[in-house]
C-alpha cells in the first residue's frame, strides 16, 4: 500500500500542477450541464436523472482524458522512463492511477452537484446520496482502466483524437447525454450493451430511490477485466517496444 499511496501522491500532484488538464476537465461537464440540461429539469425526478447522467458522463471524461491522454503524453518522457526501471509491477501503478482518478472524479462531480442544487430541484435522501456516491466510486473503475489502455496502445499524437472519438459517441449511446427513451432506433439496439449505458442504470437507480440489478454490476464487473487484461497488455507490449 506504501507504493500505491506514492505513487498516487506523485501523480495526482503532478495533475494539479498542470491547469491546462485540471481546469477544462472539472468545468466542462458543469457547462454542459448548464446548456442542455437545466432547461429540461423543470422536475424534481427529472432533475435528479439528469444530475445522475451527467455526473456519469463527467467520470467517463477524467477516466478517458486523464489516463488515454496523460499516459500516451508521458509514456517518453524521462521521468516515466526512469520509472520504468524500477522492479513495480503494473498492477501497482494501476491501483494508484484509479486512486488518481476517483479524486479528480470526486472534484469534477461535486462541482456538477453545486451547479445542479443551484440551477435545478435536485432533491435526494441520505440513501440515495450514499447509493450515488457508491455507484459512481465502484462504477468508475472499468472506465479508469479503459482510460489506461487507451493510454498505452495509442501514440501520443493519437490519444486525444481517439478520446474525442470515443466520450461523445459512447455518452450519447449509452443514454447519458440523451434519456434512453429517446434514443435513436439503431442506436437504441446497441445501448443496453454499453458499459455507460450499464453505469448509468447503476446511478440511475440509486437517485430514483429503486433497487440495483445484479445485471448490471455483474457487466461492469465483465467490462473492468476485459479493460484490466487489455491495458496490462498494452502496458507489457510498450514495455517491450521501449524496454525490450
């Protein structure tokens, strides 16, 4: 645990010193919030569905942006080489990574609980706060280590396109930038599938006040080891493209 918490601690606060990550991260999902969502909210239960999705779609943004395109960026860097060799497994420095990112996670999402207890009738109970809280703790590995493999199997270059490519499509898909409702039909058949659309339903639930499905942690549970094996694989692939 002394090497996960130095880790962390190394590279949380190198993420703090760089406001060009820190800032744009945290505020753009509030702002999105604010434009497309607050004029919808005119309820306390819509209120509360859309406070649940966009929190969601806010920890999919530091997931995908914090670890898909600071892991690509660094990954040549002298000091990430001088890590390289040292006997850490990578288990390790993915603990510390999803460590990382829950707390920029919980900053980005307190920021959005403001904005939407200031602009909209958010209302919860103790439970639900508690459940969505949870939710979004437990709910937010997969999507770390889906940040983390994209971090090591796409080029520095690459990394902020294919995070572009893949927030937008896979949030709207899964039903968070758009109730599931009113998804297009083609787009309606492949959503239920999705891991936002399974994280959603998990927060979802817990801000209506209606019981988790074992379904749905089971998937994300599924999706966190296909993201796990598929970012170690990367990582040892770099390992031995550089290191070898």
């Amino acid at each position: 645990m002394k090497l996960v918490w130095a880790y962390f601690k190394t590279g949380t606060l190198q993420l703090l010193r760089i406001p060009a990550y820190l800032v744009p991260t945290m505020i753009f999902p509030s702002m999105f919030f604010l434009f497309f969502a607050v004029p919808n909210a005119k309820t306390t239960m819509t209120a509360n569905f859309v406070m649940a999705s966009f929190a969601t779609f806010a920890v999919l943004g530091v997931a995908l942006f914090q670890f898909g395109v600071g892991i690509a960026a660094e990954r040549d860097t002298p000091w990430e080489i001088f890590l390289r060799t040292l006997p850490v497994s990578p288990i390790i420095r993915f603990a510390a990574r999803i460590l990382s990112a829950l707390a920029f996670s919980a900053l980005t999402v307190c920021l959005l609980i403001a904005v939407a207890l200031l602009t909209t009738p958010v209302r919860l109970g103790v439970n639900e706060w508690i459940r969505f809280i949870l939710g979004l703790v437990l709910g937010s590995v997969p999507f770390a280590l889906f940040g983390i493999a994209i971090g090591y199997w796409a080029t520095p270059k690459a990394a902020l396109p294919v995070a572009n490519l893949i927030y937008l499509p896979l949030s709207f898909a899964g039903g968070l930038l758009v109730p599931p409702q009113n998804l297009p039909d083609l787009v309606a058949v492949i959503s239920p599938y999705l891991p936002t659309r399974k994280l959603g339903e998990v927060i979802w639930s817990a801000v209506l006040n209606q019981d988790w499905q074992v379904e749905h942690w089971l998937w994300l549970l599924g999706y966190a080891i296909a993201f796990g094996m598929f970012a170690i694989w990367g990582y040892r692939r770099d390992e031995g493209e550089h290191y070898g």
